[in-house]
C-alpha cells in the first residue's frame, strides 16, 4: 500500500519533495489504551510538556498502563505525576469504555471512520482532535486528515501558503490532491515540521476542537 500512497502522493509537488527528503513520521509501538492515554495527557499541554507527564506516569503503573492499573491507582499519585483532576477523571473514563467495548483495530474493523470518532466522543474526555489520533495511530486507517492538530496546520501553512494562515476549507482543499492517503501526507508534514529547525514543537499545544 505505501508504494501505492507514494504514488499518488508525488503527483503533489510539495509531497513529492517531502517524500525524497524524509522518512514518514513514526510513533512508538504503544497498546491501543495507552495511546489514547497519551493523546489525553497531551490536551492543552506542549510538546515538552507533555512527554515529561507522559513518563512520570509511565513509571508510576510500571510501565503497565491499562485500565485495570489506571482505575486502581491512587488518585494523590496521578496528580503527583502531572495529571489534573480533570485528565484523571478522562482517562478513567477511557479505561471503563475499553473494559466494557473492544476498541481495538479488530473489533473496530467494520466501522467507519465517523463512527469511530462518533463512538469515541461519546467518552467524556475525548473530542475530536483525539478520536482522529486514534484513527491514525491506533486504527491506521488510511485516509485521516486531523486538522486539529496544531503542527499538522502549521505545517500545511509553511508549505502550502509560504507561512501565511490558511483556512481549514483551503487545507482541505489542498487536502484532496492526496486522498485515498491523507494519513501518510500527514505523516510527512508532520517529518518535515520537526526537521524544520527554524519551529519549535515543544511550543505546540495540542486541542481538540
């Protein structure tokens, strides 16, 4: 499938030269739940920011971060951790709904990709922004443009518009050169904004919206 995603993707000029100059961006190999735990931990807070909380509460459930540890810790310790009492209550929230539903690449196999993001906002704590890192990340679905996140505008803006702020219309309609693969565009935006050296992630405060 990659091949054929570069394929289409390199009728796009500006795609065509990300793909010749960087490697697509890759994640660590996170479990479905801990990956909706660290778009969570990630709400509101930078780049830098949020890693630092992302490993203090790692080490804190040993590295086990499921919902059986996160509904059993203690409540003093996640704050500890840099969890508000907010982020708290959401990834509890999180850990009941995969206790109960199978949110995983098989169980959600046959669902679409709005009843995904349908399904996971219904989970207090979870908007848009998160669901749509979950299509990405987790899921893999191919065709996921998650305009919500900061860099994945910042980024389109810097290539697209020489720096000046495109509209979320206008992004998607530079969007649609890449489809059936907007996750792997995404994927390299997102290389690019990192080796750019003249933008700072750690300034980057994710949202839903």
């Amino acid at each position: 499938m990659m091949d054929e995603a570069e394929s289409v993707l390199r009728r796009d000029p500006v795609m065509n030269r990300l793909i010749e100059t960087h490697d697509p961006y890759v994640e660590s190999d996170w479990t479905a739940y801990e990956r909706l735990c660290i778009s969570i931990i990630n709400q509101q807070l930078s780049t830098a920011s949020a890693a630092a909380v992302r490993e203090r509460v790692f080490d804190l459930l040993g590295d086990e971060v499921t919902p059986e540890t996160v509904l059993t810790a203690e409540d003093r310790a996640l704050r500890d951790a840099g969890l508000s009492r907010s982020k708290i209550e959401y990834v509890r929230n999180a850990a009941r709904a995969f206790q109960e539903d199978d949110y995983t690449r098989d169980g959600l196999a046959d669902v679409s990709n709005e009843d995904v993001v349908s399904r996971l906002t219904e989970i207090k704590g979870i908007g848009e922004w998160t669901a749509r890192m979950y299509l990405l990340f987790v899921l893999e679905r191919p065709d996921v443009l998650p305009l919500g996140d900061l860099a994945v505008r910042r980024g389109i803006d810097e290539l697209y518009g020489d720096g000046a702020e495109l509209s979320r219309t206008e992004m998607r309609e530079i969007a649609e050169a890449w489809r059936p693969y907007r996750s792997a565009a995404t994927r390299y935006i997102w290389a690019e904004y990192e080796a750019d050296s003249n933008i700072d992630l750690t300034d980057l405060v994710n949202a839903d919206s």
